[in-house]
C-alpha cells in the first residue's frame, strides 16, 4: 500500500502517519521502518529531531537515515529484512528529501542549487513504488497557500515539491491532507459529467497543484489560445493593456490567476467576479492560507482574493485541487 500525507504545519501529519504505519505492520507482518530525510543545519534542527524520537518513542520503529537518493529503499530491500511479512516505511519527509537533493555542498565546500532534483526524486520515487512487495507512507508539507511573492530559488523549491506530491498521489492508494488534526481524504477518480451540468467552473488550489490540467477535463477541446493568464500588476492596468480595452478580454474558455485582479486595486471583490460569464472556467491560485504578509498591499490583497473567490463561487461548481486531484466542494 502507498500512502501520501500532506497538509500544514502541525496539523496532525506525523502522529498520523505513525499510526498509519503501525496499524500495517499489525496488518501485514514484517518490519517497521522510520525514514528520516532530514539532515540537521543546526540546534533548531536537533531540537525537531530530538522531538520526533521522543514521539515515536516505544512503538517499534526502526530508523533508516536516507537524505538523498531514496530509491535505495528499493535497491537495498534486502537489508530490510524484517521478521517476514511485508515491510512497511514511513519515510517523513518528501519536504527534507528535495531540500537535502536541491541545495547542498561538493565535496570542497560550494554551495550547489540543483533546479533538476525535483525530477530526479519522482523518477526515484516512481522506482520505489514499482515494487509491491512493502508499504510506503510519504508525509509531506503545504506549503503552496501563500500571499508572498518569493525570489526564483524558492519558487523552484515549492514548484519542485508541489511536481512530487502530485506524482505520488498518482501513484497511492490513499491521499490524506490533515487539517486541524482531521483527515480529508482524497479521491482520486471523478465521474464524468454531462454537457448539460456544465454551468461555469472556479478551480481554486495551492501553486503548483495541477489546477490548469484539471481544468481542461472541463473544457473539452483546448490550445493555448484558449487560455489567459492574469500578470502580477494592478488591475487597472488591464484596462489599457487588454486588447478589447476591458478588464477582462473576452474568448477564452479558461481564465488562470485572476487573484491576481485583486492586487493593488480598488474595485470591490463582486464587481470583479461579475466581468466574467458564468459558463466559462476561471482558476484561482489560493493565496489566504499564508502566513499574514508584512507588506500592506501583501495583506490587502490576500484577504481580497479570499473576497473574490467567495464571489465567483456563488454562481459556479466550485473544485478544489490538491495533488493533482479535484475534489467538488461546491
């Protein structure tokens, strides 16, 4: 069995994927393994790791530290032995593991940023899951519902592990985000719907979770010319730059990031929401789950974008991406 866990911080993550794991290992025999990813870069980091001991303290956890090249889970099973059954591994976290891949030093010192690592690791992790024959449970972080506007590198970071939970999800039997310590579980098939129940979409999710992909499931046949992207400006800037002179142009079947609108304008999140036709598909990248930004006009259009996709959501099916997969949620 393959498991993915995700979610914020201190939701809930560890103490359920322990408790996942142990009730495998009751199921199936064999060996029970703790994977820790994370390599310490200071007292912050010993006090993390000194408390995740101490919370699995007594539960029969053995710890394997692997912070680079995962797949070594499978090509030295052999070493795992366990006491028959079937292994299971809690490897915690995929957030450490592309840290540890991405940014780290040579052998003389220098600092390495390596932008291909997120790839690597899903080619890595889809070796591991080819094997049956143990149980994987990858807890990861949400780190995607942010206002901020971060520099290159740490776009590339979220970007990367936001490519690696969705490859996961692919491959799992479960998807599990943890909220408040509660369990969303997550489907991964949805029915297919007929023409006459399309009545307009808002796909809303993190970066880097796979909205656009979902969205032309709805859209039916689609090229780029279809799609407009809203850029990081006011909105007022739109009415001059747009071709047909409005805030909206017109003859696109998906609109993505129009939170973006909502940033250094005046215009009420409901007038906004009303320049779009109902039956088309508009994406909001969702950033109100952040930590509250320092800047003012950061703060500002975080809650307006909370405004605006309460207002778009009125007269649309409203879906919710994470992982790649879509879940209706109005």
């Amino acid at each position: 069995m393959i498991v993915l866990l995700t979610g914020g911080c201190k939701n809930g993550k560890s103490d359920t994927a322990q408790e996942i794991a142990c009730s495998l290992r009751s199921k199936c025999g064999g060996g029970l393994y703790y994977v820790a990813t994370m390599e310490s870069t200071g007292k912050e980091d010993d006090e993390r790791i000194r408390k995740h001991v101490e919370n699995r303290a007594g539960l029969g956890f053995e710890t394997i530290e692997i912070a680079r090249d995962i797949k070594r889970l499978s090509t030295e099973k052999e070493k795992f032995t366990g006491n028959g059954g079937t292994n299971t591994f809690l490897v915690d976290s995929l957030t450490a593991l592309l840290a540890g891949e991405m940014f780290r030093t040579d052998a003389s010192g220098e600092f390495i940023e390596d932008l291909s690592a997120a790839e690597r690791v899903c080619e890595d992790i889809k070796i591991l899951c080819r094997e049956k024959d143990y149980n994987l449970i990858f807890v990861s972080d949400g780190i995607y519902s942010d206002a901020a506007i971060y520099d290159a590198s740490t776009d590339a970071y979220r970007g990367g592990l936001a490519l690696i939970e969705r490859v996961v999800a692919g491959l799992a039997d479960e998807v599990i985000e943890m909220c408040s310590g509660k369990k969303i579980v997550h489907k991964s098939e949805m029915g297919e719907m007929s023409d006459k129940e399309k009545n307009g979409f808002l796909i809303v999710g993190g970066a880097g979770q796979g909205k656009l992909e979902f969205a032309k499931r709805f859209a039916g046949e689609i090229c780029d010319k279809d799609i407009f992207s809203f850029e990081y400006k006011d909105s007022s800037d739109y009415v001059k730059s747009a071709g047909c002179g409005e805030i909206v142009p017109n003859g696109y079947k998906i609109y993505c990031h129009a939170e973006r609108l909502m940033r250094g304008t005046d215009e009420s999140a409901e007038e906004i929401a009303k320049l779009f036709f109902e039956k088309e598909i508009v994406i909001c990248e969702d950033i109100t789950c952040g930590i509250v930004p320092i800047d003012a006009v950061d703060r500002k259009w975080r809650e307006d974008a909370g405004r605006l996709m309460q207002a778009l959501a009125a007269n649309r099916r409203v879906y919710r991406v994470i992982c790649g997969i879509g879940e209706e949620i109005g």
